[in-house]
C-alpha cells in the first residue's frame, strides 16, 4: 500500500473567473447506505479538467483513460492522486508516494497560455508518516509566443529533523524512553504540552520560512 502525501496547492495570476475557466465539475446520483438516491456534485477525473487539455491522452471506446499507471505518472506525479478541495485557485489532496509535481507544471503552463499571464504556484507536501515533507516553487517563463512551467526552489526536511528540533526545544523530555508517547501529554519546565501538537508547529514554522 502506498504512502499518501499530502499536498495543498496556491495558484497565483489568476482571477477566481479565469480559474472557473480551468476546473471542470460533474453532477450525478448516488445511493446512500440505505440504497436511497441523491443528487452529488463533484470534480471531475484530473484527466478530464480543462487545465490538462494541453496533455496528451487516449481514452478507450468506454471512454477511461488509456494507460492510466503511466499516464498519471508521467503527467501528474504519481500512480494516483486524489484531490479533496479545488476552488478559488486553491487545490488539497493526497498522492502515492510523491507529491503532485508534473500536475502543478501542467496546471500553471495551461493557464498561463490561457489567459496569456504569468502564473506562478506554491505547494506543500508532507509524507502520512513525516519520512519527507517540503515547500516547492513553480513559475512560468515566456519563449517562443508561448509561456512554458519550469520548477523553482525546493525546501525539505524530514521526521528526523524535526524530532531533532523538538529534542532541542525540551532537552528534558526523553523521546526515545519506552513509556513515551508523542500523543499524550507531557510536562517539562511547569508545562503540559503534547509532543505531536509541538511538532506539527514545528512543520507550520518550517513550511512559513521556507
């Protein structure tokens, strides 16, 4: 089973109209547990957005995505990838094993020929499991009458930094203990503090200065 990473995407350039132009949603109808009907409306396949026209593709007589595995792989950034929340030039979701890196390129090159501006983006990823996580730039460059993505800079870090920076910040508190547990709570210096809460504002800062 894969790790998921999540990721957050912030598009800049773009107006919330001219975003509207690129994001594509489908409506339907659903059973609940119950087997009673209702209506849903939900993003489409990333394969069929607008801001992946530019991208090659085959579907078969079914209409599905031809050779899905590598298609993803080589156009979005992993085997699959699930987005949660795409608005207002905004997108969250979660991928296998890497973050969504050929999508965010392909999503910004798309627009900016769209539109003919320059468009630029910011993704931050983390493994479930804090094996990795980083901060990632993305821009645009003009050549030739069309606007082509490059990646800018990339800041990471690790769950062993990150473990190193706490041990820093409470060189009272034992993480390698037995009885320690990064979910309950913890007092050092009069405090009660629970480990994993520390962490995660470690992350924030780390993501905030990157």
């Amino acid at each position: 089973m894969a790790n998921h990473v999540y990721f957050t995407i912030s598009i800049e350039g773009l107006t919330d109209e001219q975003w509207d132009e690129g994001v594509k949603m489908v409506k339907g109808t659903r059973n609940d547990y119950d087997g009673n009907p209702y209506e849903y409306e939900d993003w489409d396949y990333i394969e069929n957005q607008p801001f992946m026209a530019s991208v090659k593709k085959t579907f078969d007589k079914d209409g599905e995505l031809e050779n899905s595995y590598d298609w993803y792989c080589n156009n979005v950034g992993a085997k699959w990838c699930n987005i949660e929340e795409m608005d207002s030039c905004f997108i969250t979701g979660y991928s296998a094993w890497r973050q969504p890196i050929e999508l965010v390129a392909n999503l910004i090159e798309w627009y900016s020929n769209e539109f003919d501006t320059e468009v630029s983006a910011i993704m931050t990823y983390e493994d479930e499991f804090r094996n990795f996580l980083g901060k990632q730039y993305f821009a645009v460059e003009h050549n030739n009458l069309q606007w082509t993505a490059y990646e800018g800079e990339t800041y990471e870090t690790d769950g062993d930094e990150l473990v190193a920076e706490f041990n820093e910040r409470f060189p009272d508190i034992d993480t390698n203990a037995k009885d320690f547990d990064w979910f309950e709570e913890v007092k050092t210096g009069g405090d009660i503090i629970y480990p994993h809460e520390v962490l995660d504002e470690i992350v924030d800062d780390f993501w905030s200065k990157a």
